[in-house]
C-alpha cells in the first residue's frame, strides 16, 4: 500500500473506510426527494414487471389446462383404441426365419454353380450339403416319431 | 414479492449513489437502478435472498460497464463535441451534499470532509471506485467483490489499496490546506 512513498497503516486504512463510508451514508441520507420518488417508481416497475410475469406463466398454464376437455380426451383415447387393435394384424406377417432360410439355400446353390470351385472344394461343400440334408431329415423323421 | 420489495428499497438509494458516482449523471444513475432493479426481479427472484445482494451488484456492475462503454463509442463517433455532461455534473453529488447539511456552524468540519471524500470517490478510476465501494461500503467480502467485478481476488486487493492510498492522499491534502 504506498502511493507516493507514504505507507498506509491498517489503522489509518480503517480510519479512512469509517469516514467514507459516513460520507457516503451521510449522501444516501441527504439524496433530493425527487431522487427519491424516482428510485420508489423504479423499484415499483421491477415489482410490477415480476407480477407480470408471473400471472403470464399462469395464464399459460391455464390456456395449457382449457386444451384438456372431454371431446380431446375422448378423441386421444379413440385413437389409442384404434391403434392398439389394428397393430397386431399390421404385424402379422409370415415367418421371417423361415423366408431367409429358404433364400439364403436358394443362393448357396446358385453361388456353387457360378463359381469355379476345383474338385476338393467342391467335395468339401458337398459333404458340407449332405451333413445338413441328414440333419433335416433326422429332424423330420424324429417329428414324425413323436406325432 | 415482498421480501424483494424489501430488499430493494434497502438497497435502493446506496446503489443510486454507487452509479452516481461512476457515471457523474444523476438520470443515468437512475436508469442504471432501474434496470438493475427490472433484471433482479425478473431473472433471479426465484434465487435463494442471500444471493440477491452479489447478484444485484453484479448486474449493477455490469450495466454501469456498458454506459461506459457507450460513453466511449459516443465520444468516438462525436469527437468534436466537449465532454460537457461529465465535467458539469462532476460537482453535483458534492453541491447536492453540502445543500442538505443542516447546523453548519458545528457540522462544517466533517461537511468540508464528507463532500472532500466524496469528490475523491468520485474522481478514482473505475475499478478502484468500484471496488472501494462494495468493499468498503457494501462490505462485501474480497471473493464476493472479485466474483461482482468479474476480476481475480488479488486484483481486487490491489485495486482496494490502491484507491485507499489515493483517498489517503487527498485526506492528507485537505488537512495541509
């Protein structure tokens, strides 16, 4: 704290607070009474600016409020009837395991006759299609049995 | 509401002085309150009261930073004119004072020191005033005036010590004079 080589002291600092500060208050307590009336107005327009807001967000929460009447509630619960008894049949479709099964067969055989395969690949993807034929027919047979 | 209201009217006058002093116009101070006051209640009334009193001084803060800065750009664009609205009302504050002092005969010491001080708030720089100021009058404590101004708690201390040098200073002339 120096200004012009002159220390300041806590006391002296403390000394020069308290009497700004009675100057200060000393100032507030002398302001003109015209100052005075437009600070009131000021702090009534903040006050009133608040109520204003206030009673908007309630005048759009009732407006929000007037939107839940009986035909709309009526009408939103038909439509929810509508759509809950129309969407199993909408869903219903054939088997999709089934379909993908038969077509990706289908492909394997087009996909073996197109490529050129030499004699050992072809024995290897031919073993591969008998292990599965007898699997399936494993299957049946078993089905069979136990119907 | 009403704790608001409260709290406004408490706060009122001290910070029409606050903005007096940083804008030497007694109807720029007001409209500086004003909007002030409007921002408080309309933005962070819902807050917690003990927050009210920072949050207010910051927005005052802030707005009496934006007068400065259009004061800047007005003296830009019209550099010819004179800065005759400041230097005239520079006065004002301390005419203002000395006119409502009443027993003058016992009171014309601390009269004369009062409007001295004031004239010396007046005439510090910005940021010292504002810090000496919501330090010093507002009590606000160094993390709470460094968070309203915006700056670092140590150049809050400086900017204190050194307005309170300053204020020393012209005390200390008023004495030898």
């Amino acid at each position: 704290m120096m200004e012009q080589g002159k220390p300041i002291t806590e006391k002296s600092a403390k000394h020069i607070e308290k009497q700004s500060n009675a100057a200060l208050n000393d100032s507030v307590e002398s302001l003109s009474p015209s100052v005075e009336t437009s600070l009131q107005q000021a702090r009534r327009i903040a006050i009133d600016s608040l109520e204003n807001q206030h009673q908007s967000v309630q005048r759009r929460l009732f407006n929000l409020g007037s939107l839940f009447n009986i035909k709309v509630l009526s009408a939103g619960l038909a439509c929810c009837l509508v759509v809950f008894f129309t969407l199993p049949f909408i869903t219903n479709q054939p088997n999709p395991h089934s379909a993908t099964f038969l077509s990706s067969n289908t492909a394997l055989s087009e996909f073996i006759l197109l490529s050129d395969f030499d004699d050992t690949e072809l024995e290897v993807i031919e073993d591969i299609e008998f292990a599965y034929w007898l699997s399936q027919e494993l299957d049946q047979g078993s089905e069979l049995h136990n119907g | 509401m009403r704790e608001l209201d409260i709290f406004l009217q408490d706060i009122e006058k001290r910070a029409f002085r606050m903005a007096q002093l940083a804008t030497h116009s007694e109807a720029d101070a007001l409209d500086i309150v004003q909007e002030a006051m409007i921002k408080l209640a309309t933005k962070y009334s819902e807050r917690n009261p003990s927050e009210w009193k920072p949050l207010f001084f910051k927005i005052l803060e802030n707005r009496i930073l934006d007068w400065h800065r259009k004061q800047t750009v007005m003296r830009k664009i019209f550099f010819w004119r004179k800065e005759g609205p400041d230097t005239d009302e520079h006065s004002e504050l301390t005419h203002e004072v000395a006119d409502y002092q009443f027993d003058p005969e016992s009171q014309l010491a601390s009269e004369q020191l009062g409007t001295h001080l004031l004239s010396a708030i007046e005439s510090l720089p910005m940021k010292q005033q504002q810090c000496f100021l919501l330090r010093s009058w507002e009590g606000l404590s160094t993390k709470e005036t460094a968070e309203v101004m915006n700056i670092n708690k140590n150049s809050v201390k400086t900017h204190y010590a050194r307005a309170l040098s300053k204020l020393k200073h012209q005390q200390e002339n008023l004495e030898h004079t």
